[in-house]
C-alpha cells in the first residue's frame, strides 16, 4: 500500500490527533437485518456526531494540519450539507474563520445551520460544480486553505478512523459495507481496514443515479450523469476524486448500485426496526443488505451509517410510503347509493372489520358511474395487505363494489425487505 496516497500510519496519525475531540461512535448489532440477510450485521453509527455526520473526522484532521498563519487566514469549503457542518463546527471551535461556498437555490435550513456554526456563507452558482470552482477561486484570490470534502490525504486519513474504532468493537467482521460519493469515506476505511484485515472484503454503495465511481471500476466511459432527484443527497456526487480512485481500485472489492425505492426502504426500515435515523446516503449500505442478500449471506457483516442529516418532511414522506409499501394504509374507490345513510352505513363496514378511516373524498359528478349512485375514495389504515383484502371483501359482501387504488404489492416489489 506504500504507493497509495495515505497508508495505515496516517489513519493512526489522525486517530490520535482527534482523540478527544471527536465522539468515538458506538457499533450495535442490526438483528432484524442480520434476519432477512442471513448474516451478523453490525451498524457503525456516524449519526451520532454533534453534526450528525462522519464528515468531522475529516474536516477536523485538516483543519489540524494547518500552520499558525494558514489559521489566521481561514479556510474555504465547498459544500450544501454535512461537510460544510464538519468544517464549520470545528473551524469555530478552533477559532479558524470559515467560509463556505454553497450553490444558489440551497436550502434556507442548510444556510442557517451553517451560519449558525459561525461560518461564513457564500452562495455561487447554480450547482455544486459551479461552487467548487467559486471555492477554488475564493481560496486563490483570498489565500484561504481549500478544505475539499474528500480529494485530500488528510481528509481521507481522518475518515479512515471510522475502520480503526469499528474492527475494534467487531474484530470477526470479513465484509464492510460503505456508502460512496466522491470516496473519500471508503477509501480511507480502506487503508485502515485492509492493513489491519488482509482478508476483509470492502463493498462500496452507490446511488444508481450517480454512479461515478462504479462506472471508473467497472471501466465503463466516464460521462457525467444528469441533474437527478435522489434521497441520498450526500453520496451524489458526479465526479470522483483522483485520489480516491486510486484507493478503491487497489482495496474495494466492488461496487453495489442501489435505486431510489431500495434507499427508502432502508431509511424507513432502520427507524421502524431499530429506531434508528438515517438520511438517504448514511442508509446506503443498508439498501444494498436489503437488495443483495445473498452476497452477505453467512458472513459478518459491518456497515456504516454515516450521516442522519434528513429533512423532516422528507422523512415523514418516506414513513408514510413506507406504510403504503406494507399494506398499511390503503386507498379505495368504492361505489354506494347516493342515498342519506349510505356513506355512514360503509363506514360502519370498515369500522367493524377493524379498519381507520383516515381521509374520506365523496363524488358524485366527475365519476362514470349512475347518476343514483356516488363513488368515494376512502385511505384507510389497516394491519397488513391482507387485513386490507379482507376489509375490500366485507365491503363487496356488504352490496358495496370497491377496487384498491394504490397497488401496494407493485411498490411493495420495488422495495426489497420491506415486508
């Protein structure tokens, strides 16, 4: 590994250059993923963090680098989320004036936060790569430091303590799982990983919307993918570093794409079963359990939740779907008499047979139906898909024609291991 940008002694350099400063996660075992896997499954929980990310061990580790001269000029970090906390967090608690460069259109809630750990904000451009070059240009002109979110030694060291505390609490692990955007998380769990376990397979997780790194070691042409809407914001990165590719050439055995369902999934599943929040990178790994069991199937599984940074209404939007994909609350369409007494006398049906009413649409004119009878559209909540069958039943049985709108076995087939 000598040839390699970092190596084993630098991930020992950083560990004992954070020690103290930063929180040693906890490693607790996932027995409903070790279940549907056949696996031991153990999460390593980088959410728990004072940013609620693993990008700290980064930041801080350059941040420490830094001469009394490069301090009193600052440092410049390109960032819309967890590394633009990293970096503000410990800049301030160092006192390093900060300045982070977001894209235009970046969430108020990402800028106040940021503000909030007394950095300086600057948005530029309309994306990320046109921050980056507004970060670059700001280090140039200013003589600030660069603090790159993951194409840097010292960054890649820092991120590689995370396998140092891990393989301590779990020495037995042969297989990491490892979300990846521009690689600095996997590559420096890599070096560590690899020197202390020759034998441990590295799997990196990527995004099937941006899979920049898979495309690199799989040999396909390099082309960067388009502008795409993804929960796992934080691996979505559509170019990778030069030194991280080196790295996870050498020592990641192979890369997994996950889709957008199978990252919900994930998210919806940590919190429900092991009460655990995740945003839709730091749930990575856990999609790829969830997509490929049989890869893990026998072994002893390590898997890193690196950040739980979601947006509560995003995640109250993946909760409710969740419920969807298990049958747990339905849509119907049922056809009755537009009668007084009728719609009472179905929901009277539901009640009885153990179903919620939770939102109830009558219609009587936009509907193909006799102009003596109504539709209504009902969400119901109710146990299963099969507590659901039953209900649409009864109500059949009860003189009320009724169809399930939203197909739940449909989504529910998107969604490995969400029953």
């Amino acid at each position: 590994m000598s040839e390699l940008p970092i190596a084993i002694e630098d991930v020992r350099r950083a560990e004992a250059a954070l020690a103290g400063a930063i929180v040693r996660t906890p490693t607790v075992a996932a027995p409903w993923l070790s279940q549907l896997c056949g696996a031991a499954v153990f999460l390593k929980l980088e959410t728990q963090h004072p940013t609620g990310s693993f990008k700290e061990r980064g930041a801080l580790n350059k941040l420490l680098t830094l001469d009394p001269a490069q301090r009193r000029a600052g440092v410049v970090a390109m960032s819309a989320g967890n590394h633009a906390q990293g970096v503000a967090y410990h800049a301030r608690r160092l006192g390093i004036p900060a300045t982070i460069v977001m894209p235009q259109g970046t969430p108020f809630t990402k800028i106040d936060r940021t503000e909030a750990q007394g950095a300086r904000v600057v948005l530029r451009g309309e994306t990320l790569s046109a921050a980056r070059r507004a970060a670059a240009a700001l280090a140039r002109d200013d003589g600030l430091v660069l603090v790159h979110p993951y194409d840097d030694p010292a960054v890649i060291a820092g991120q590689g303590t995370i396998a140092l505390e891990l393989l301590a609490d779990c020495p037995d692990l042969d297989t990491l799982l490892v979300p990846v955007g521009g690689g600095g998380l996997v590559s420096g769990i890599a070096v560590a990983a690899r020197a202390l376990r020759p034998d441990i397979e590295i799997l990196g997780v990527q995004s099937a919307l941006y899979p920049s790194m898979w495309r690199l070691m799989h040999g396909e042409p390099a082309r960067e993918p388009p502008e795409a809407a993804t929960i796992a914001e934080g691996i979505a990165v559509k170019e990778p570093g030069h030194l991280t590719r080196r790295i996870i050439a050498a020592l990641v055995a192979d890369i997994l794409l996950v889709e957008e369902a199978q990252l919900e999934s994930a998210v919806e599943l940590l919190l429900d079963h092991q009460k655990l929040v995740a945003e839709g990178a730091g749930a990575a790994g856990v999609a790829a359990a969830l997509a490929c069991p049989e890869r893990l199937r026998g072994r002893r599984v390590g898997i890193v939740l690196c950040g739980g940074n979601i947006d509560a209404r995003l995640l109250a939007s993946i909760l409710m779907r969740g419920l969807v994909r298990e049958g747990r609350l339905v849509q119907l369409r049922a056809e009755l008499p537009d009668a007084p007494g009728a719609l009472s006398h179905l929901a009277g049906v539901i009640g009885r047979h153990g179903g919620n009413i939770v939102e109830v649409h009558h219609q009587r004119l936009f509907q193909n139906v006799s102009v003596k009878r109504a539709e209504v559209d009902i969400v119901v909540e109710t146990q299963n898909r099969r507590h659901a069958d039953g209900l649409i039943a009864a109500l059949r049985d009860d003189g009320f024609p009724t169809q399930l709108l939203c197909s739940t076995a449909a989504v529910q087939d998107e969604a490995p291991g969400a029953a």
